[in-house]
C-alpha cells in the first residue's frame, strides 16, 4: 500500500514518494538559484572547472535553477490537479525520471570509482569537487529520480483522475 499525502483537508492526495522527490529537486534548485545569485556555500562541492565554466556567466544559473523547479515541482502539481494532456505530461515526468537515474546513477558510480583509485582520470581531477559529485550532488539526482519512478507507479490512475482514500 502506498503512503500519500493529503494536500489542504482535501481528499485528493499525492503519494508520499512523490512529494519526496519534489524535494530532492527543489534542493538541486535552490543551490543553483543561491549561486547564481553570488552565494558561495557549497560551491567547493561542484569543481573547480565547472565553476570555471560559468564564471562571468553565474546569471545562467537562475535558467537552470528555474528549469529545476519545475521539474521538482511539476510532477506534484500535475499529480495533484489530475495530469491534464495525461499522456504527455506523464511521458514527460518518466522521461525526466530516467535522465535523473542514470545521469546520477553514472556519476554517482564514476565519482566513487575515482575516489577508491579505481578510475585514474588521465589528468588529474579536482578531489573536493569529485568528493562534492560522489557523495552529494549526483547521488542526490540519483534519488531523485528512484523517489519519481515510485511516485509515478503509485500515482498511475489510468483515468487521469485523483487517487482518493
């Protein structure tokens, strides 16, 4: 049995899992929303050449915060007012579901690999940022997506309509 939770005294609900990954995202968000705003708490964690890449160019980052919260938010919002376009929408979200998987999957796996020396990266790599990859952001992604996947299969009502108690 799925756990869901009851939005506003409603009845309408939206599975537990699925809320949890609009968290997930919304974290992802706000670090790239406090960056592009010139907020350096955690940066260390992405890299040094990935901070490289977008210096002089932070305001970018409001783009790619913002694209994260809708894809944080979305699938809630659209669980929670009954999937208009369904089949799109839904398509959309597990599309999305697996980028996050396997990007964060694959980095998750790599990071760690070069972190126990088993990958030797031919030039080197930026230990904090690998650290950062490893243990925080791509793992984050990774859950993410498995906390989506499970939201979705609870929340496949074939008639588009809300799952009430």
């Amino acid at each position: 049995m799925s756990s869901s939770v009851e939005v506003q005294g409603k009845r309408n609900t939206i599975p537990t899992s699925l809320v949890a990954a609009g968290v997930f995202g919304t974290i992802h968000a706000v670090f790239s929303l406090l960056w592009a705003a010139g907020g350096t708490w955690l940066l260390w964690s992405v890299g040094s050449s990935l901070q490289e890449s977008f210096r002089g160019r932070e305001w970018l980052l409001f783009f790619v915060g913002g694209l994260k919260f809708v894809a944080a938010l979305g699938p809630v919002m659209l669980a929670y007012f009954g999937w208009p376009a369904r089949k799109f929408t839904r398509v959309v979200c597990w599309i999305g579901a697996l980028v996050l998987i396997v990007w964060g999957g694959l980095n998750t796996i790599t990071g760690n690999l070069v972190l126990a020396g088993v990958i030797s990266p031919e030039h080197g790599y930026d230990r904090a940022g690998m650290i950062g990859h490893a243990y925080l952001w791509d793992p984050l992604f990774l859950v993410w997506g498995i906390t989506l996947v499970v939201g979705l299969f609870a929340k496949g009502n074939p008639r588009g309509g809300h799952t009430s108690r």
